[in-house]
C-alpha cells in the first residue's frame, strides 16, 4: 500500500463510516476485462446522454467513451434496496436507466429511526420518457462520506461505474498529461526544467475535484499544495481586484518554494477538475534552488 493510500483510509477512519468491506474496497485493483460487458446501442445511447453535462466525462476521448460504456456495470435493483447510505464510503457514480428512487437526508446529531431521515427528492428513471437522473458523480474523483441515503422506491436498474476502474480508463490515455505538461511549461516556477524533468513533475501531479462553493486555498493559510485547472472556473479573492481562473490557470505556487501563506482565497464557482501537487513530492524530484533559479 502506498503512504498516500494509508493516509486516505486513515482520512476516511477519521470522517466517515467505514466498514471493512469499505477498506477492502478502496485497496482492490479492478479487472476492466472483468468488468466489461457489451451494450446495445440503446444502452449506449442512455449511458451517453446521462453524462453529457457531467464535467467528469468532459474531456475524455471517443475511445476512453467506448471503454467506459463498457466497464458500466448493469445493476437490478429491488424495492427498498439501499443503494448509498449516508455517510458511508463512496467509491461509485450511477446512472438510474429506470425505476424510482428517494433520495433522505438525515440531519446532523439525528439518530436514523430506519427511514434514512427526512425526503428531499425523489428521482425517476424511465427507458420511455427518456429520463436517466444520475448521482455520486464526485465519487469518481476521490474519496468521502456519503451526504445523502439512496432507496429505491420501486424496483429499477442502475448503470454503476466504480471510481479505481474510471482512473483505470483516465491512465490509459496520456492526452490529459501532455496538456498538463505544456501548461506547467509555462508556470514561471518550472521554465527553468528540461523536458525529462517537466515529464517527471507531471506524472507526479494528482487528479483532483471540487464541488461548487469551495476553498481550494485560503489567504493567510500556511498551504503546502499548488494547482492547476483543467474545467470549470473560480473566483480569486484578497486581491486588490477579485479575478477569475479558467481552465489552464494555476494557484498555491508561492507556497511550494518559500513555505509561505497563501495569497488569495480561490473559490470554485462550479465543480471543478484539475490537478494538485504538494511541496514535499515536487521538492523530493527537483531541488528548490532549481525551482528559485526558474521562479
């Protein structure tokens, strides 16, 4: 196990409720080949129209669709089935083909009297109304409890893509990485890097999402990560003058060399994907007197 994947689980320990099926879970390695089984062109064209406004899928290509199409796994659900339960692991994003299905929230310090809590919305699934809701979209991304319970309140199916397959599928492609690497190209930080040492920052970043409204950074905070935006925008706060970063930009570099606070607050004003890399990681490929020297 690798020390960031000890430290997730130990994360999810701390703020969730994790089973031991939940942990096994997080350290299994998926077989796509296992996991794929043909659709029809109907299913297809369901799964396809279920994820078109995801950011998640944005930017995949024709052929990571195809794949993902695939390793989608058909899920018959009974009446009454507890699909998530809140605040448990999430590990999995679904697409309702058909069926009906409540979404109860519990409220916090309220103890569960088997309900789930109080509805808040229902979700319908329908082949012939063309309906095909989805949720557990930042599953995908990366690990946290649950902050909903989902009960089918008839019977239905599910389409189920499990997060380490989707990654799976995303590493298969390096288009993601060489866009990743002629940004950085062009940070300040890196300029002074060869193209071996760019190659070897860049495989060294890790993915990461935000939901809408959050910090990525915040000013005065003693930071230890830089980013760099691949969808989605946010809004820079603590300037003199509030600014917008778009996909390409990048934020937290003052804190990699000098250990110093952040400048500004960055709030996403949507969710957002992009790319994360701590100090301790970059420093440990490149020395900081390379990274002042470029800077």
């Amino acid at each position: 196990m690798t020390k960031e994947k000890a430290q997730e689980i130990e994360k999810l320990k701390q703020n969730a409720v994790v089973s031991e099926e939940d942990l096994a879970e997080l350290n299994k390695e998926v077989d796509l080949d296992q996991l794929y089984t043909v659709k029809t062109l109907s299913e297809k064209a369901r799964i396809a129209d279920a994820i078109k406004t995801s950011v998640m899928f944005r930017n995949i290509t024709d052929e990571q669709r195809e794949l993902i199409f695939g390793i989608m796994e058909p899920i018959p659900v009974e009446k009454g089935t507890w699909v998530i339960k809140q605040g448990t692991v999430g590990d999995r994003f679904y697409i309702i083909d058909d069926g009906t299905f409540e979404v109860r929230i519990l409220g916090e310090g309220e103890e569960d009297n088997g309900t789930g809590g109080a509805l808040i919305h229902v979700y319908e699934g329908s082949v012939s109304k063309h309906l095909h809701p989805c949720f557990g979209e930042l599953a995908l991304m990366y690990s946290a409890p649950r902050s909903a319970s989902i009960i089918a309140r008839s019977d239905g199916h599910l389409w189920g893509l499990h997060r380490a397959a989707f990654r799976q599928v995303l590493a298969q492609s390096q288009g993601t990485r060489k866009e990743l690497m002629k940004t950085i190209s062009n940070i300040p930080l890196f300029r002074g890097l060869d193209k071996e040492e760019i190659t070897k920052v860049a495989v060294s970043f890790d993915e990461i999402a935000f939901g809408r409204g959050e910090s990525l950074v915040e000013q005065g905070h003693f930071g230890e990560s830089m980013f760099v935006l691949t969808s989605g925008t946010c809004v820079v706060k603590g300037v003199p003058q509030n600014s917008t970063l778009k996909p390409g930009d990048y934020v937290g570099h003052e804190v990699i060399v000098d250990q110093q606070k952040y400048a500004a607050t960055v709030i996403s004003l949507q969710t957002i994907t992009g790319w994360k890399i701590d100090r301790e990681v970059l420093t440990n490929l490149i020395s900081v007197e390379k990274l002042e020297g470029s800077a």
